[in-house]
C-alpha cells in the first residue's frame, strides 16, 4: 500500500483509538485527554500526507524535467545529424587544386542547395585553373557547367524562372554566374553584362556559403542565379552541357544573326563548337566548322555540321585563312571563334566575306595580344561583336533546344567520364584537346 494511503487510515482510525481509551479506562481520565490523543494523531497523519505527497510531487517535477532534457538533447542530435558537409574543387596554386571538405550552409532566402549529379570541364575551366581568369583565382573553386538536384530550398522558392513548380528531388540547371538586375548593365537590360555576376563564385572556398562551384557534392544557388528545371524527358548527361555550353553558343548564333542558307564558320571543335553546329544548322546555317584538332571533328557531324575542315594541314596563319576563304568560296558570312587562341582573332575577322559578322566568344583571358589590321577591318565592313556568356534567360530556351531535338545525339556530346575525385585527368583530357567534353560523376540522381 502507498504511504500516504497508511496516513490516511491512521487519521481515520484516531477518533476510534480515543473512543476505546475512554472505554477501557472509564471518566477517570479527563476526556480532554484523549480527545487530544486524536488530535495529535490527526495531526501528525495529515502532516505526513502532505510531506509524502510533496516528495512525490518533487518526484514527478523531476521526472518532467528528466524527460525534457531528453527530449532536448534527442532535438540536439537530430539537429547535428542534419548538419550535411560537402567536397569542393579548390585552386591552390596555378595549375594546381585540391579537393577540401566544408560544412553546407542552409540556403539563402530565394536560393537553394543541390546535390550535384555532373560537372564538365569547359575550356574556360582550362583558362582559370591556370591563372589566365581576371576574377576566380587562387582560393576559388573550380567549375561552372553541370546539372543537379535540389536538396534544400530556400524561403520563398516554389517555381523555377520559367514558372514551373520546384520540389526537393526536382532536377535542375542554373546559370553559372548572377544576374543581380540592380547595377546600370542590367538595367539596360544586359544581364550577361552583370557588374556583380560573379560576387559568388569569385568569393574564397573558405568563406561561407563555400560551395560556388560546380566541381563539388553540393552547389549553393543564390537567389539571383536563374534556375531552370529539367523535363523528365531529358537524361541528366544530355542537359549537363546546357548552362554553359548550349546557352552561350545559341546567344552567339543569336549575335551572328544566323539566316537561312547563310555559311556559319565555326572555329574549335570542342563542346561550345558541336553544340554552335546544333543551333547554326537548326537556324537554317550551312554549317562549316575548322579545327586544328583533327580527332575532334568527326563529332560535330552528328551535330549538323556539313563540312569539316582540318586546320593543322595549313601553312600557318596566312594559310589557315587561305584555306578558310577558299572552302566557303570567298568568306563566310557569320564567323564564331571558341577557340580561346588570341592570334585565331585575326584569322577569324580575315576569314569573313566582305559586310560579315564575327562573334568573338573564346577569347576570355585580358592580357593576351594579337595583331590585327583595322584599316582591313575597315575597308571591309564587316562587323565584330563579343559574346560575353549569355542572357540569362536562354539557359531556358538551351533546355526545351535539347528536349526538342531528338536528332541530335546529346549524349555523345561527353564523350569522356572520370571520377569526382580524378578531376585533374578531366582537366588535363580537355587541355590537351583528348576529348569533345569531360565530364566529372559527382553523384547519384536518387
């Protein structure tokens, strides 16, 4: 039996303790006496009951507060298992990088987290690595091409820039720079020419957010990067070249104003020239695309190109451009340089029927030099415009491009693939001009 049920019974029974006194020992005891008896058992009975009653009311305020603590320290662990890190690419030194481990922040208010599925390598990436970028640099990370999937959104984000609904799991592509649509360039409506696009990626790994790379498990999207979602139709491989790319090269067709029946020089085989192949040949172009690189030309066949053109059979500059001329039968009438090469600028503006466009989009690098003649320039009317990665909104358009041609091998365009942790291989692969595009396998798509 519970003490206090003992307490109880004892402050009942008193009065009939003091009852059988009275009969046991007659009047001759003052009857105050014994009436005092029950009292003081009384007494002392309720006393008990209210102390065992606090000790057990102490006893269940301790037990709550036991249970909270617990339930506390349960919510702390929770808390530490969320705490996901991550693996990013970071320049140490030109021509050096080492991979570093740091925590994933939670995503910005208009931003989110993916988890990155694919990175490829882009000539650019080629240029940065090696110290030729005015604004990533050593203590950046690397990589800016690739696709992924949404881990975490930030406040705010239920739609992607095309309207369509967002959800954990969702894959997406981004652009690999910001459009902040605050500064003077975009609001001259020249988002690509954004003072502030690389605010992010041009910040050290150190400093959080961290993860401004695509060369890392997870990529931390600002709110003024343009976010696209993949349609379930397109393979993760297939769409992993369109932020970069697809995009830049379609606003280079764009700057070209490509017509039908048109001949479109294309110069570098790589990724930007199969895909320049793609858009030019869909834009009603005849496509011609040169490259010193013979190995690479075979693939931008597939890509809509009819003719391709070894540069490393000519006799130097003087002869590339001779060769050029001669195989468009006087000039072509829209040229796109992606080589990157300064003394392929020259060449390029040569190589253009009198009253062409030349899109310059590979030259990236300030500080490197060519010669050139403006009074040639003049005298032939042509025209020179620079293709400075891309408005943001096309990244849009790149996507529904690959989803609308089937044709087109999109696939093959990676026709190399290393693990995340080989990423030098990747970068060497593309520098020595091995492969059409490498690609990086980051992580899974579940």
């Amino acid at each position: 039996m519970p003490p206090q049920r003992h307490w109880c019974l004892a402050g009942s029974i008193a009065p009939i303790i003091a009852s059988a006194l009275l009969n046991e020992y007659g009047t001759s005891t003052p009857i105050a006496l014994y009436l005092l008896v029950a009292r003081v058992i009384t007494g002392i009975a309720v006393l008990a009951m209210k102390e065992t009653r606090g000790i057990s009311l102490r006893n269940v305020d301790k037990a709550d507060q036991d249970a909270h603590q617990s339930a506390s320290y349960r919510q702390c662990t929770e808390h530490k298992e969320k705490i996901m890190k991550g693996i990013t690419t970071v320049i140490t030194a030109p021509g050096k990088a080492e991979q570093r481990e740091y925590e994933v922040a939670n995503p910005v208010p208009g931003g989110m987290i993916l988890r990155m599925i694919r990175a490829n390598v882009c000539g650019s990436d080629v240029a940065i690595i090696n110290g030729r970028h005015p604004l990533i640099n050593v203590g950046c990370v690397m990589g800016h091409e690739g696709v992924g999937v949404i881990e975490r959104l930030g406040e705010g984000v239920t739609r992607d820039f095309a309207g369509n609904p967002l959800a954990v799991g969702d894959r997406v592509v981004a652009t690999y720079f910001q459009a902040c649509r605050r500064c003077p360039e975009c609001n001259l409506g020249k988002l690509n020419l954004c003072r502030n696009a690389f605010a992010g990626w041009s910040q050290p790994a150190a400093v959080a957010p961290h993860f401004h790379g695509s060369f890392s498990t997870y990529y931390s999207v600002g709110p003024d990067q343009f976010v696209y979602k993949v349609p379930e139709n397109v393979s993760s491989k297939a769409v992993s070249s369109a932020n970069c790319a697809l995009s830049q090269v379609t606003y280079g067709c764009q700057l070209g104003e490509i017509k039908r029946g048109q001949k479109v020089l294309v110069l570098g085989a790589g990724g930007l020239g199969v895909c320049a192949s793609a858009v030019a040949s869909e834009m009603g172009g005849e496509v011609f695309i040169a490259e010193m690189a013979a190995n690479r030309l075979p693939k931008a066949r597939e890509f809509g190109a009819r003719h391709l053109i070894d540069l490393s059979v000519a006799d130097g500059g003087s002869g590339r451009v001779d060769l050029l001329r001669e195989v468009t039968n006087g000039g072509a009438d829209v040229v796109i340089d992606l080589t990157g090469v300064p003394g392929v600028f020259s060449e390029a503006a040569r190589s253009l029927r009198p009253g062409g466009i030349m899109v310059e989009i590979g030259s990236i690098s300030p500080g490197r030099y060519t010669d050139f003649d403006p009074g040639l320039f003049t005298r032939s009317g042509t025209q020179l415009r620079a293709g400075l990665r891309y408005p943001a909104q096309i990244l849009g358009k790149a996507v529904d491009f690959i989803a609308s041609t089937p044709q087109f091998p999109w696939e093959d365009l990676v026709d190399a693939e290393f693990e995340f942790d080989d990423f030098m291989s990747a970068v060497t692969a593309a520098e020595q001009k091995q492969v059409t595009r490498a690609a990086l396998l980051v992580g899974s798509e579940a």
